[in-house]
C-alpha cells in the first residue's frame, strides 16, 4: 500500500513540474506564395514572392534559388541557375525577389523557384519551398522583305522594308545600306549608311530611307542588311538581306558653242559647256587652241587652259578667252572640253568644236617688233 501510495505521489509531482516547463518553440515555415515568368523577346524576368507564414522569425541568412528550366521539383542537392540571398524574414511577413535572363534560346520552360535552397532553416513544413511555371520563349525574324533605289541624276535614293515575322519583339538593331557590293554582306561588314530601330514589334513593319548624292555613273548593285551586327537571336537568320541593283546615268560634256570674234589683232573666244547627261562630272579641263589643222584629242598640247570644278546634268557655263598680238593670217581654233579625257561620258564624240578666223588688218599705230 505504501509503494502504490509513493507512485502516485511521483506522478503528480512530474504531472506539476511538466504543466510549469517552458512551452516548446513554434518552428518558422518558409512558402512560396508566388511566382512567374514574363518574356520580352528572348528576355525573361523571374519573380517569386517568399512568406513565412509562422510567428517565428528568420533571423539568419537563406538562398533563394532560380532555376530556369527543370523537369523536376528540385531540392537542396539541385544546383539552381542563378540564387538571391534573402536577410532573413520576420514571422508572418513576405518580401519579393527577381531576376533576369538575357539572350534566352526559344523553347518550352518550367521554372522553379525554391525557397532555402541550401536547407539552412528548419521549418516546420519542408515540402512547401519550391513553386514552378512553365513558359514559352519564341525569337524574332527579321526580313528585309523589300528593297528598292531610284536614281534621279547623280541622287540615288534607297528605300528598305524592314519586318518582324516572329512571335516576340527584338531590342534595338541596325539596318544598314551598302551602295555597291558583289557579294552579300554579313555581320559587321563596313557600310556605306546606317541608321538604328529601336525594337521591332511581332507582326510589325518600318520603312526607312536613304539618299547617295554625287554618285559617279555607272552600273551598281546595292544591298541593305537588318541586324547588321547580328545583336539580335533570331529564328532565321538567312533572310537579313536584299539586294537591288540600279543604274546612275552618265554625263554627257559638249562645246554647245564655240565663237570667235576678231578686233584687228586680238582674237575673243567665246566657248559655252553643257553637260547633256544625267551623271555629276568631275572636275574637267576646257581647252583653247589657237590653230590646228585637225581635231584635238586626248591631252593634245593646248594654247590655253582653264579647271572647270564639276559640272551637274543640264547644266550650262560660258567661258571666254583671248588671243592677243595674233599675226595676221587665217586661222582654224578649237575648243575642247574634257581636254584630258578624266570624264567617262555617254558620248566622246562631240567633245570638240572649231572656227575660222582671220587677222587682216593691225590696230592703228602699231607696229611691228
């Protein structure tokens, strides 16, 4: 009787010694309340919203990892592909976190966001860390779908189409214009004019436009080439360029009158150029020859000379010249544009013209040496 009575004693006194100890510390409980994916083009932005939902606080240090793309729920033992270290996180209290991927290849996702991604905080649920979402990343195409030039004169001017084909819109890229090439050009390749587009949108198109002044004549093949330093990832790249070739006319210089005048021994010539072409010349020499029994040629010997800067389509100058102390006799002059044969013109053959003239008489008072 005296043993039982002892027992009991013994259990009321651990009965009152457990309803005085300290309760047990409550556990804090990391979730992931939220998480997603936006994409822009090949950009995307992860963002994941971390509660804890317990009253106890997080004083520590914990990893948040990202995982891009994993077919699974990842653990603590999975490497994630980028982490954010979350300070701590007091009891019943969130904070957010993102990051972001550049030049993601296209393709189907499942990102996984993972809360203590290194298994440092005991919790008192483990299954409830990790959240996932699946997107799509899809590139853009560019095409230069048309290309064209118009040549009026020496003014050449370029007209490029520039579209997006694809299901996501691009950052900025160049487009840019190559006045004369034989081959298509690639990433890079030294350009006659640029200009940047800032982003093209999915489904949209720009036009854009060029002028070339002073172009020489002759038979060009241009180009025009989008992301022309191939900063963008797209689905095709092979359809980035387009050519055209065009035609500049070529100018055509002629002596559209030649006229000598003669006041007893002094002789005026009177010459007027035009350029009858399309084509901007270079500059050119006009020549004046005081005598010649037949037609001057390419750099013949000159009595006199004059530099003429240029001359554009249709235009016209008058030139004048003088011939002093001319003995008296019969003469035949010339005169000869483009005395030097610089100028490639759609017709050298009227280049020349000539005109008799004769001295007969000498001012009064002269005298002869």
């Amino acid at each position: 009787m005296k043993r039982t009575r002892f027992v009991l004693i013994q259990l009321v006194v651990l009965a009152a010694l457990a309803a005085h100890a300290a309760p047990a510390r409550a556990q804090a409980d990391l979730v992931l309340t939220n998480f997603n994916a936006q994409v822009s083009g090949t950009t995307v932005t992860y963002h994941a919203t971390i509660c804890n939902l317990s009253t106890t606080d997080v004083t520590g240090n914990f990893s948040l990892g990202f995982f891009f793309h994993h077919t699974t729920k990842p653990n603590c033992t999975t490497t994630p592909s980028q982490t954010v270290t979350v300070s701590g996180l007091a009891g019943g209290n969130c904070s957010i976190h993102s990051i972001t991927r550049t030049n993601t290849p296209a393709g189907s996702y499942t990102g996984w966001a993972l809360a203590d991604a290194s298994c440092v905080v005991t919790e008192s649920i483990e299954n409830n860390n990790a959240a996932s979402y699946k997107y799509n990343v899809a590139l853009p195409d560019l095409e230069v779908s048309n290309f064209s030039a118009s040549a009026s004169g020496s003014t050449v001017t370029f007209y490029a189409t520039v579209c997006n084909y694809g299901p996501s819109t691009t950052q900025s890229f160049a487009l840019e214009l190559y006045y004369n090439r034989t081959g298509e050009p690639g990433c890079n390749t030294a350009h006659s004019q640029t200009v940047t587009i800032t982003g093209l949108a999915q489904a949209n198109c720009t036009v854009k436009t060029f002028t070339r002044t002073n172009t020489p004549a002759g038979n060009y093949t241009a180009w025009a080439r989008a992301d022309a330093n191939c900063v963008v990832n797209e689905s095709n790249e092979t359809n980035n360029n387009r050519s055209y070739g065009y035609v500049v006319g070529q100018p055509d210089l002629t002596v559209s009158e030649f006229d000598i005048s003669v006041s007893y021994n002094t002789v005026t010539f009177d010459v007027t150029v035009c350029n009858l072409g399309e084509g901007t010349t270079a500059n050119f020499a006009l020549e004046i020859y005081h005598h010649r029994t037949t037609a001057p040629g390419c750099s013949t010997t000159h009595s006199q000379t004059y530099n003429i800067g240029g001359m554009g389509s249709a235009a016209c100058n008058s030139y004048t010249f003088y011939r002093n102390n001319t003995p008296l006799g019969s003469y035949t002059g010339w005169a000869r544009v483009d005395a030097n044969c610089v100028v490639t013109e759609g017709v050298e053959s009227n280049n020349n013209d000539s005109d008799t003239y004769s001295v007969t008489s000498l001012p009064p008072g002269f005298r002869r040496a």
